[in-house]
C-alpha cells in the first residue's frame, strides 16, 4: 500500500518551509532517558528531521524503518569503518569537484541535505571541520568547460534541491552554457524529505523546463529508501519533475532494519515503477563511521535483491545491485554456493574497466575488501586503504 499523508497535513506545510527539528528535545515521542543517550550520537554525527518526515514514524513500533532512517542510534558510535569509506579524497580534483570517470564529474554544491540518513557515506561533510563542499561552483565549472570529455555532471552535496532557487538556476544555466555536457543530474532526498520543494516553486519549475530539453536532459537521482516514503505528497513531486520533462529513477543504498527484506524492497521497485521513476541502483552500504548497525552483508544482500526483482514486472527490475568502492563501481553479478561473480561496471583506471571477477563466497563479508579471489583468475586482492595488487590470470 502507499502510505497516505491528509490534505490537514499538508496544508501545514508551505513552499520550501517545512518546519525543521534539529534538538532531539523536541521530540518527545523519544522517552527522556533515551534522548540523553541519543545526543552523545548527535554531537558526533549531525541530526536533522522536519515534522513531515517525522510525522511518517509509528512510534508505537521501536523498529520502524522510517525511525531507523532518521533517528540516531547508540551504536553508532562503535569504533567502526571509515569517513571516506571510497576514498573520494583520491579523485577530487579541487575543492568541490570529482571526477573519477572520464565523462563524469561529481559537483558537491552544497553542505546540507534536507534531513540527515544515519547511515550516509558523506557523514563527514556534515562535521565542522569540513571545507569538502563549495559554494562557489565557479571553479568546478571552469574545470567541466575545459575538460570534453565530460558528458554528465551530478549535483550533489549534501543535497543541491535544499539550496535557493536562484542559485540552483544559476548552476543549470551555466552548465548548460558548455557545450559538450548533456546530461545534468539532481541527486536528491528531497522528494522524500520535502514533496513541496518543487511543487511550491515556479519559478524552478520554469527553470527545469527550460534546461531539461528533448537533447539534453535533466535527470533526478530520487532517494527512497522505503515504500513508506511514497506518500501522496511525494508521488505528486515525483510528478511535477516529470511534467517538468525531468527524467526521474531512484536510487538507494540496502540498509538493515530499512529495505533488508525482499518483500519491502519489491514493494518499493512496483510503486516506483508506477509513478514513473524506476529502480536505478540499489547500493552495498559502504563501511563508513558510525554505519555499522546499518550494515547488511553481501550474500545476504544479494539473496534479497535478487528475490526482490522475481516478483516484479520489467520496469521494476531495472536496478542493478553494486558497490561504490575506491577503484570503481562494482556490480554483484550473482552468487552460489561457493562463489560471489563481480565486475566493474565503471572503473577509475583502464586496466580494471569491465573485468569480471570471481571470489570465495564469504557470508560475513560486507565489503570488496574483506574478499579472498579465487586463485587462478583476474581478481584484484584488496588491502586496507585502498591499496590491492592485481593477480593474473586469463582475461
């Protein structure tokens, strides 16, 4: 079913002004005791919520995924895993600029998203001390005029939907002054976070219009995490992007306690389908600080999606099960008995673009790193911090 979010609801919110919760305090459907324990949590990694969201957690339910997504959670400060768990550091070519594959470079424009995931893998660019993300994307635009090569340009952050209108339409216009880029992208919560932020905004309607042409389009990068995100609200968000000749798919990390479960994410993939944004990747989550009570393994990971796509239609199945990791982004092929078949579906470096890759079948694995090759093929041993030495074998 999709959940459904009443007109009085709605009528509480206007355009672009959800009312924003930043003290745990403040929600007292948290008894007293566990706040004081949750806010050791929010020192360390950022809370952020607005009353919409918080609105769609049965409280009355400990383990409800929406309160899994967005409430901390004491485990999160188990010694575990890293901040740049890809190492985008590697590929930053400066301040707020990306660019691991060759058509392809990664604008982080802005440092807030609408609401904070506690399982992000960009947790860090939510911490004090970090100048990662720039607010001046000239730079990174002059970067993108000088470079051909680059095709497709993805805004993101932190979340490029939360910024002011007037300079996210400064940004597309100016993207769409070079030439050679045809594809920019929005990777964006907000339609889960805020289904108003366009719906409420004309003059960023106007501007979507404009630049997403039948050439060169714009893409949303949408973020469901749960088909309990899919209100009414949202749907008719998903459907202003549309409108707005916006192509819109989704894309979502598996997370434990979220969308580790075959029937919610198959659920997810029908209606995501039917309101025209498709499943795009559905990601390993990455071994980030403060992740480990999200963290699902990889086998097991792939024995739900892989059940997930058996009951849906095409259109519901067009996702593909991958992990960001610092060399690349790795698709899980399959698994069986004794094996896990991956290959690179995008690669940092020539050598390793589209190899295919089979290693033992480890069931506590949850990462390219923890892995052992099987002898004998062309698979990369990965060590700790991104270094691996490639084993030979037949291409």
């Amino acid at each position: 079913m999709i959940q459904r979010y009443s007109e009085v609801d709605a009528r509480k919110q206007t355009a672009n002004r959800v009312a924003y919760v930043r003290n745990l305090d403040k929600i007292t459907s948290i008894p007293p005791d566990e706040r004081e324990k949750l806010k050791k949590v929010a020192q360390k990694y950022v809370f952020r919520a607005n009353e919409y969201y918080l609105d769609l957690i049965d409280w009355n339910n400990p383990d409800d995924p929406i309160k899994q997504l967005i409430i901390p959670r004491e485990e999160e400060l188990n010694d575990w895993g890293e901040l740049d768990a890809s190492n985008e550091q590697a590929i930053t070519v400066s301040r707020g600029v990306q660019h691991k594959y060759p058509d392809t470079v990664l604008l982080l424009c802005n440092e807030v998203c609408g609401a904070y995931c506690r399982y992000c893998f960009r947790k860090r660019l939510f911490m004090d001390d970090n100048d990662e993300v720039t607010l001046d994307v000239s730079e990174g635009i002059e970067y993108i005029a000088n470079h051909p090569e680059v095709r497709n340009v993805l805004l993101t952050g932190g979340d490029p939907l939360l910024m002011s209108t007037r300079r996210l339409v400064d940004i597309l216009r100016r993207l769409r002054e070079v030439p050679h880029v045809e594809i920019i992208r929005l990777g964006s919560k907000m339609p889960a976070f805020n289904p108003w932020r366009l719906t409420h905004d004309e003059e960023l309607q106007k501007a979507l219009r404009r630049y997403s042409t039948p050439k060169k389009r714009i893409y949303l990068m949408a973020h469901f995490d749960h088909p309990r995100e899919l209100t009414e609200p949202a749907i008719e968000g998903i459907d202003c992007f549309i409108k707005c000749g916006v192509i819109c798919v989704n894309q979502c990390p598996l997370v434990k306690g979220v969308n580790d479960d075959a029937d919610v994410l198959a659920q997810m993939y029908h209606n995501l389908s039917y309101i025209g944004c498709p499943p795009y990747y559905l990601f390993q989550g990455r071994p980030t600080a403060g992740n480990e009570p999200y963290q699902v393994p990889i086998v097991r990971g792939y024995e739900i999606f892989s059940e997930a796509l058996r009951r849906g239609s095409g259109l519901a199945r067009r996702a593909r099960f991958a992990m960001s990791h610092a060399t690349g982004k790795i698709e899980i092929l399959a698994v069986d008995e004794k094996h896990i078949y991956l290959r690179y579906h995008r690669a940092k470096t020539p050598e390793l673009r589209g190899r295919f890759m089979v290693y033992h079948r480890d069931e506590q694995a949850y990462w390219l790193d923890d892995l052992v090759p099987v002898e004998g093929l062309a698979a990369p041993k990965f060590e700790k911090e991104s270094c691996f030495d490639v084993i030979d074998g037949p291409e």
